[in-house]
C-alpha cells in the first residue's frame, strides 16, 4: 500500500492505525506520520470561561 510505504510501515502496523490502535506510539511519532501523509497538525490551548466547569478535548 502506497500509504504504508511512504509512512515506512509494515501493512499489520498500518491496517492497526486505519483501526484507531495507536498502543506504541507517541504523540509525536503519531504527529510525524500526519504530516508525512501532508497534514498539518495545530494543536491551540485556550481558557475555559471563569464560570465553565466542564474540561473538554476538542478535534477540528
């Protein structure tokens, strides 16, 4: 697979992420392989309103 390859990748590996295991990877190593596949990765940090509780992890 072109994917696989270009990311160097065996094809169990790259099948396991296509899954969503990402069990030995960092996040780095996992930020790498997106851009090598030509994305970018923003990661912004913002406050939570004084009167908001609630924590939340927001992916755009």
């Amino acid at each position: 697979m072109k994917a696989a390859d270009l990311l160097g990748l065996d094809q169990p590996k790259f099948s396991k992420l296509l899954r969503g295991r990402t069990e030995g990877y960092t996040i780095d190593r996992l930020f790498k392989l997106l851009n090598a596949l030509g994305q970018r990765v923003e990661i912004n940090i913002v406050p939570n309103a004084k009167n908001e509780k609630l924590r939340a992890i927001v992916v755009t």
